[in-house]
C-alpha cells in the first residue's frame, strides 16, 4: 500500500474510494473499489473493500481538487432494520444515480467527534472534505446517493448544513417491526442495539426521562425500543428544522407496499430523471425482489414469513415492549408519525 503526498491516480476517477481517515497523520486511505463491486456486498466495509489496492492522501493534497470534482449528492438517513439498502441499490442505475452504501468514512468522523478528538468547526471542516471526496462524479450519473450508517446520524444537521442545495429521507422502520428485527436476528443483534445505545448517550441524544443506572435494569428489547424511540425524535427535529423542500421522511411499510411509487418520489426530490415508468422497472428489479444481504431472491411472501416467525417466536415480549416504548413517548412528546411524509 502507498503512501504520498499526492495521489498516483486520477482524483477525478470515482473508482477510486474514500475510505477511511487517519487524524494522527491528516490522511484519507482510498480504494480501488469498481463500480460492480459495490452491488457485490451490502456496505462499503473492510470485508468488501479491505483487500482492495490501496493509497494513503495527505489530506491538504485533496480538499482544493475535491471541490472541483464533487457534484449532486443526495442522502438516505434511516433508523436500522427498514430497507434502506433496498432503495439505495434501486437508485443506483445508470442515467440515475450512483449509490454509496454505508462508506466506513464517515463512521471515522463520528468516532472523532464522540471521543472529543475534533470540535465544532474542525469536524465542519473534515466533514465537507469527506463529502467532497464521495460524491465525485460518476459518468452517466445524475448525482450520488449516500446512505451512510444509523450511526452518523448525529452528524445530519451538519451534514445538512454542509450541503444546503443537498435532499435527504430520513427513512424507518414501525417500532413493532424495529422490536421483530432485533428478537429476529438474535444475540449478535442484541448486542448492536446496545452499542447503538451507548452511541446515542455519548451524544447526548437520549432525552427520555431516564437517570443513567436505569438501562442497566432494561431488556434487550427495551434498550432496542429506547434507541429507536431516541432516532425517531431526532428525526422529527431535523424534519422541523429542514422542511419538506430539503427533507422527507418514510416509513418502511410504504417502501415495500408501494415501491414504485416510493421510488418515482424519491426520484422527484433527488432531482432525477425518473418518471413512472422507470420507477416501476426499478421496482420489479433485482434491489426489491432479492435480499439487502444475502443477494438471494426474496419476495414480499418471504418477508412477511420472517415476521411471522418472529411474532410466533417472541410476540409476547413484543406486545409488552411496544405498550411500554407507546408509555415512554408519551410521557417523552414523541409523536409516532413522523412529519413531510414522502408519499401520504
């Protein structure tokens, strides 16, 4: 793997990733990743890109190029567990758009700024170069559509504010749905909700009424219920604060229940030149009709089958945690329905 100074490579040629930033050098380490190998795995991460050949950038050598190379980028936010992988991979299409699934680059930036190691306008800074650097320009694109992790989430109102010209949907699952995922998928996802959890009170974005002690007396649904209900009013306050123009949102019942319809909007407010006709083709398409992760086919029968498992399985600690999450938001404000619906 090299390192330098400047790049060997054309910055103008996407292929090559943003993937990761180092704050003890100032370097980004880019990626040979090919367009086609980005439909090859569910996230820009170290297991899909890792042995990809490499370069590490001195980050003063990128930030002017960048700017000049960036184009349209476009966002879709989500709270976990509701097909976000499923419309970034129907965007991404030739004519459309290019999608950034999850890129680790971004996850750096949100380890910096939870461990204090950048404030304010420093990780403004860091942040508008890592954008620049992944949202070059693709050809035959219109613009790129990144969906980075939940756990960026915190980082929205900057990002928003970065990219003012920029249009996002914050994207969730219903909370019965979030509670299925999680009982669904078992111990190792258990654990996530927990890190996902600890993240969101190091940023202070848990407003509940809870004293810290109080988590440690939860099960692992509540703890679930309590990172969702955390994201769910973070959301409702970025949708006020940006409004309909620049933000929608979307429950995961409509994507999968009215696909082409979710996807011919989402079209409308990214600005691409998608009309009913192509958004039906994307709909009947591989991203909708095989699963995020495995790649295999999978339908709407194979999904409500999995729900169904999951309700005979874990129902009754579903049916408990969900009054008690409904309890939690009332006493909290929290309004289950989001505001500027994408599509009513």
């Amino acid at each position: 793997m090299m390192a330098a100074g400047t790049p060997s490579f054309d910055l103008a040629d996407s292929t090559w990733l943003a993937h990761r930033y180092d704050r003890s050098s100032d370097r980004f380490l880019f990626r040979h990743v090919p367009q086609q190998l980005h439909s090859q795995g569910p996230f820009l991460t170290d297991e899909l890109v890792g042995d990809r050949p490499g370069e590490w950038i001195e980050r003063s050598a990128l930030a002017e190029p960048a700017r000049h190379l960036s184009g349209p980028v476009h966002f879709i936010f989500h709270s976990a567990f509701c097909g976000s992988t499923l419309l970034a991979r129907g965007l991404d299409r030739p004519g459309l758009a290019m999608s950034l699934s999850e890129p680790v680059l971004l996850n750096d930036i949100v380890g910096i700024r939870r461990r204090a190691e950048m404030r304010g306008a420093d990780i403004a800074r860091l942040a508008d170069d890592a954008l620049h650097l992944l949202g070059r320009r693709w050809p035959d694109t219109h613009a790129v559509a990144i969906k980075p992790s939940n756990i960026v989430n915190g980082l929205i109102p900057a990002i928003m504010a970065l990219r003012p010209e920029s249009r996002a949907v914050l994207l969730h699952a219903p909370l019965r749905q979030f509670l299925s995922s999680v009982a669904r998928k078992g111990l190792w996802c258990r654990l996530w909700v927990r890190e996902l959890l600890e993240g969101l009170l190091r940023e202070g974005a848990v407003q509940l009424g809870f004293e810290d002690r109080d988590y440690f007396r939860l099960t692992d649904l509540q703890v679930a219920a309590v990172g969702w209900l955390a994201q769910h009013a973070m959301f409702h306050r970025f949708a006020g604060q940006f409004g309909p123009a620049q933000m929608a949102t979307l429950n995961s019942d409509l994507l999968t229940g009215r696909t082409a319809e979710v996807v011919e909007a989402t079209g409308r407010l990214f600005a691409l030149p998608m009309g009913a006709q192509v958004a039906a083709e994307v709909a009947d398409g591989p991203a909708f009709t095989r699963h995020s992760k495995s790649g295999q086919r999978f339908s709407a029968a194979d999904r409500a089958a999995e729900r169904q498992a999951a309700e005979a399985a874990h129902g009754d600690e579903i049916d408990k945690v969900e009054h008690w999450a409904h309890a939690v938001a009332d006493r909290a404000g929290i309004a289950m329905t989001l505001p500027h619906a994408l599509v009513s």
